[in-house]
C-alpha cells in the first residue's frame, strides 16, 4: 500500500513538473515581424527603419511566464512600449519591473536582462 502511496505521489509531481516546465521555457520578446508601429512612452514610432530597429532590438531579449505582478502603481516606470501583435495588445513595461503583458489579467511576462534592454533602447532612442 505503502508503495502505490508512493508511486501516485511521484506520478503528480512529475506531472506538475511537466505543467511548469512548459510555461517557464523562455520565448523571444518580440517575433512578429508584421509590427508597423511601437508607442513609446505615449509618442508613436512609424518610421519604418526605426520600427526594423526597434523590432530587433526587442527580438534579442527572452521572457519567462512568471505570477502576475499587478499593480504597479508603487514602482517606478522608466519605459513603457505599447504594440499590437497578431491583432492583440502587446505592452512592454520597464523600470523597477521589466515585463510583458496583454493585459492586467492574463499571463505576465517577466523579461530576462530587461535592464540591458532598457539601457540598449535607450541609446537607440537617442540617436
């Protein structure tokens, strides 16, 4: 009895860490090479060569799934990129939180070296 306590028990676990394992893969940032505009910080980018450079600067970084973070209102935001993808809201917040998101209750993205990518998109901004 002991052993198919057991066994029941590993088979969970190894199902939850099946789950997990899926969601905590990294994905690209930005892969949608159909993007024809970003607003950054309310001021919208349609220049077409600013728009490639932009979308691969972003296409660089990864995201993991991490628990929705929401709200944010007591961190600071440096930067904050709002785009549509696949005809759905994309938003890229960065600061004290670096994440992507399509809404305050969907899935949350944090972005890995999201300070690197605010330091890069700054200097990309500034030329």
């Amino acid at each position: 009895m002991r052993k198919w306590i057991i066994g029941v028990a590993i088979f969970i676990l190894l199902g939850l860490l099946i789950i997990n394992g899926k969601s905590a893969e990294p994905i690209t940032l930005v892969n949608d090479k159909e993007i024809s505009s970003y607003y950054i910080n309310g001021e919208l980018i349609e220049d077409k060569e600013m728009v490639a450079v932009l979308r691969n600067t972003l296409s660089e970084y990864e995201t993991k799934e991490i628990n929705n973070p929401f709200p944010v209102e007591s961190r600071k935001i440096h930067m904050e990129i709002n785009y549509l993808s696949g005809g759905k809201p994309r938003h890229i917040i960065l600061g004290d939180l670096n994440v992507l998101y399509e809404s305050a209750d969907s899935k949350v993205f944090e972005i890995i070296n999201g300070e690197d990518l605010l330091v890069e998109l700054s200097k990309v901004l500034n030329q």
